[in-house]
C-alpha cells in the first residue's frame, strides 16, 4: 500500500505528464482493492463497463417512482408559469395572461400601500418592481433562469402532466448520483464510490426536494460538478480547466446565491497551483469572472440581500441544524477531519478531497446564514453530494482500519446507521434550534424523516391543489376570475384564467367581483382585511368541496411537508358569486 500512496501523492502534487500517469496506476491498484473487498477474485472489464449506467437507472427509477402523483405547489407553479412565459416572450416575465408571480415576501407594515396599489394592474405592477420582486418590465429577476428554461421546454414540446414538468430535474438529480459514484469510485475505489450513492439516495429530504419542479437538482448537481471539475483541474487532468469553468458556469445559471462561498474556498485552494501554472490560474478565474459579471449586473445581485427581522444568530442555527441533521452530521464531520484528513494511512485523494468538502460546506454555512432572509433547508440541502463523498471515505476508511481484509463488514453497517438514525446528528440537534429540535423526533433511534419518504412513495392523502383544480374547471367559463389567497399559482397554472390574490394581494378589491374565491383559513402570512373587504363587493354562496384546508400543497420543507398535517381538519373555503 504504501507504493498506491507514494503514486497519489505524485499525481496530486506532481507535474501534469506524471500526474496523468500515476493517476492511471492509482485507478488500476483501487479497481483491485475494491474488487477483492468485495469478495470477487477479478471484477470483469465488461461488467464494471456497465456499473455506471445501472448506478444512473437504479437512481432515476428511484427519484423518478410516484413524482407525478401529486399537483404542483405554489412554488413548482411558480417555475411552471415563468417557464411558459420565457418560450412566449424570450424571457421570463412575471405577468403574463393575466397572472402575477410575486416574491411571495409578506410584510405586515405595507398593507395600509398595498391597499392602495393592489387594486388594479397599473398601480399594482409599478409598486411590485419597485419593491424588487421584478424589473420594471415584469422580468423576473429573483432567481436565475436555468429551471425557467427547462419547466419551459418541456410545455413547448407539448408535455403538460406534472410527471413531466418534474422530470428534467430528476433527471438532474440521477445524474448527481451518477456523478458522486463516478468521481468517487476513479479516486478512491468502488466500495466507497457504492456507499456515498446509496447514502445520498436515500438522504429523504434531498430526494423530496430533487423530485420538485424547482431549481434544487440542478443546482446540487452543478455545486457537485463544480467541486469534481475542481477536482480534475487541480490533478491536472486533461480539460479539467474547461471542465471546472464549464460546471461553475452552469451552477450559476440555476443558484446564483451559494456558488460565491465555493469558488472563494477554491480560488484560496488553487494558490498551490499558481506557483507552477500561474497563467492558468489567471485564465481559470478571469474566465469565471467574465461569465458571473453579465448575471451579476443584470439580475442586480449587489442589491439582492434584503432585511430580515431574523437574527444572523437564528439564521445560523436554525442552518447549522439542517446541515447537521441532512447534509453531514456534524460529529461524522469531526471524525472525518481526524481519522481521514489527518490520517497518512487514508491516502491523498482521500485526504485531499475530504478536507476541501469540509472547507466547502464550512464556508457555504457560514455564507449562507448571511445572505438567507430564514433558514430554509433548501438552502443547504443541495450539497448533500458533498456530505455523503465525506461519509463514504470516512466509513471506507474504518472499515480498512478494524477489517484490513474486508473493510465492507465495517463500511455496510455503518452506512446503514448513518442512512436510518439519527445517533450521529441529534446529540446535537437541542443545542443547535430548539425551534427545529421537534422534527428529528428526540430520543428516537430512527429517522423521522423516514415516514416522510414512505408517504412519498407509497401514501395517497388529499391533495388540496388537484382537488381545487378539478372542482372548479368544469364549472369555469370565458371571461371568469379566481380569487385566492395562497396557492394562487397553481390555479393560475392548470385553469388558464386570471387569478387574484396571493400573498401580494393582487387586484384582490378590483371593483369588478370574482366568480369563485377560494380561502385558505389556515394561512395567516397574507393581508386578510384585504380579502375581507373584497367579499363585501359581491353575494357569495359556499360550494361543497371536501379537500383539507392545509397551507401547503407539495410543500418539501421539513416543518411543512404535507405528510405531517393532519388530513382531518375543516374543509377549504370555495364560494361562488351569486349576484
């Protein structure tokens, strides 16, 4: 073993023609490791040819099972809408056929403005853009345009079912696991490249989020791909430059908030690299510079942090809870950076690779809790890749050190506890957020989470979305409005007529009455006296449609996911103009 690691140490830390040549030898001597590991005398060249698309099958078969069984939610909508309107105009525009896609940003201070601006489009949208929700034409400006672009294609080419408009992102989600065990399995070997695979599939709430029609996929594939471009650029593989610069590009083209904390760990990073290729540095990141400044400007992002009333302190926590309960418990990271970074026996890729991970979602942590109004889990769960490529070398690597022979006796199990218990991350979860503490089940020695994934695959509760959708689109007819006020999105996506409302309140008191209005009770985030005082415009009759009055639809947060409501409650609100 020690010839294995002398050579990756060579080709880490060599020049570019003898890198490339132990890295060769590197991948031939773990190709042997791993095969003997796993009990089989000689791996054939032809089945191991096929490992990485049955790893991609397995995975897409996986995120793909029972995504379309559910409608659209507020947000997947809003991608749905966003996307039509980019293929009609050439760029997303946020009113368009009549409807309205705001920032869904409730401020309790603004209702006496709204009041007065929300009651007809002319004054509603000049106050929107004023605000920041979009630029003064509609272009929507909040998030960048790459998840728009594929909601997008797949309405133009005719596919309108919500299996379809999910999956060009799980599809994206696939190619992250594919990606994970490719990278990870040419570095350090097959049983680690298996285990990191298996540990981020079953990572529910990156499954839950990565089966959304939202940018979350995408961006977790290219924040991973960034990492591995990185990775091959500073190895010194042949078009790994290209490969880097090309990942960090497209990264940004669907997140344009989390990719500056990465980039900045790997330009610190690359200073190694400057002292024997300091022009290719210079390209690499001028490069990136030139790509980023065009969005930067255009989408006005020195301006994007908006005020909070939440604490930086709160933001962090509430942050540091999520990565440690879903990304990488913060206990295995502990182990990790003594047994692995710090451990000669590990190896330099693994040592390597392991300790800029760490860097990296240190760094995304601390980044993140600054520029995020709230700690929401989607902010972090996208470098879940990264959390299980350091488990998978952490476990590999006790495995080899108690079961030199066949590290898989000790690796299996421990990837089974980290997958299905919380033992390594709730010790720590009470003194992170308290706020949060409750949806990791204290006490329990299984995932909470994990009754999470069950209702994803094989539960069938109400959906109030689909329920709304079908109740009202036999009954709807030319010239007729909607008014809602919360999951208005939807509607607006599957009915095709203008509706009203949402948390912006838009042309909520039109003088000119909705046909149907239909009220969430159980929301409270919207300006009711607004709503109250628009039904005192017309005579309305309640129609009798039993569908739960829940806030959300196909939420994905943890606290707000719609198998942790219960289905028994007062039915939703839907009255019709009688007048």
């Amino acid at each position: 073993m020690t010839t294995s690691r002398d050579a990756r140490e060579h080709r880490i830390d060599g020049t570019l023609d003898s890198a490339r040549v132990s890295g060769r030898r590197e991948r031939v001597e773990h190709a042997g490791d791993a095969a003997s590991s796993l009990g089989t005398a000689a791996a054939a060249p032809s089945l191991r040819r096929f490992t990485p698309l049955a790893v991609f099958v397995l995975a897409f078969v996986w995120l793909a099972w029972g995504s379309g069984s559910r409608a659209l939610w507020q947000d997947e909508a809003a991608t749905a809408l966003l996307g039509k309107s980019f293929f009609a105009h050439g760029k997303p525009l946020a009113h368009h056929a009549g409807n309205l896609v705001t920032m869904d940003d409730f401020r309790a201070a603004e209702e006496p403005a709204l009041a007065a601006a929300m009651k007809s489009v002319d004054t509603a949208l000049p106050y929107l853009a004023a605000r920041g929700d979009f630029a003064a034409d509609t272009t929507w400006i909040g998030h960048p345009w790459g998840s728009f672009v594929l909601a997008g294609l797949v309405q133009a080419l005719g596919a309108t079912s919500d299996f379809a408009l999910r999956l060009p992102f799980v599809l994206c989600g696939a190619l992250a696991v594919l990606l994970l065990f490719v990278a990870l399995e040419r570095r350090v070997g097959v049983a680690p490249a298996v285990c990191a695979a298996v540990l981020l599939a079953f990572n529910v709430y990156w499954f839950v989020h990565v089966r959304q029609c939202r940018y979350y996929a995408p961006a977790s594939l290219g924040a991973l791909a960034t990492f591995v471009g990185y990775l091959r650029w500073r190895e010194g593989a042949r078009f790994g430059a290209a490969a880097f610069v090309s990942a960090a590009a497209a990264w940004f083209l669907f997140d344009f908030g989390s990719p500056f904390a990465a980039l900045g760990v790997f330009a610190l990073d690359a200073v190694g690299i400057a002292r024997k290729r300091p022009r290719e540095l210079a390209l690499v990141f001028g490069a990136l510079a030139l790509l980023f400044l065009p969005q930067v400007v255009a989408f006005d992002l020195v301006n994007r942090l908006r005020p909070t009333d939440t604490p930086f302190s709160t933001r962090l926590a509430g942050l540091g809870f999520f990565v440690n309960q879903y990304v990488l418990g913060f206990l295995l990271a502990a182990a990790a950076l003594g047994l692995v970074v710090f451990s000669r026996s590990a190896g330099a890729a693994a040592r390597r690779t392991t300790a800029l991970a760490l860097v990296v979602l240190a760094a995304e942590l601390l980044w993140l809790s600054q520029a995020s109004p709230y700690p929401f889990v989607r902010y972090v769960i996208g470098f879940a890749p990264l959390g299980a490529w350091v488990t998978a070398l952490l476990v590999h690597e006790l495995g080899r050190r108690f079961v030199p022979a066949r590290p898989l006796v000790v690796a299996v199990p421990l990837v089974l506890l980290v997958a299905l218990s919380p033992v390594f991350s709730a010790p720590l979860s009470r003194a992170l957020s308290p706020e949060f503490d409750e949806l990791c089940a204290p006490g329990r020695m299984v995932r909470a989470e994990l009754a999470v994934l069950g209702a994803e695959l094989t539960r069938t509760a109400p959906d109030p979305n689909r329920a709304v959708v079908e109740f009202l689109r036999p009954k709807l007819a030319p010239g007729d409005e909607v008014l809602a006020n919360y999951e208005d999105l939807p509607l607006a996506h599957y009915l095709g007529v203008p509706i009203r409302g949402g948390i912006a309140g838009f042309r909520v008191e039109d003088p000119r009455p909705a046909r149907f209005v239909v009220l969430r009770r159980s929301v409270s985030w919207v300006h009711w006296r607004a709503y109250e005082r628009a039904l005192q415009l017309g005579r309305y009759r309640q129609l009798p449609l039993d569908a739960p009055d829940l806030p959300w639809g196909n939420n994905p947060d943890p606290p707000a996911h719609w198998s942790r409501f219960p289905t028994r409650v007062a039915p939703l609100t839907v009255l019709e103009r009688v007048d």
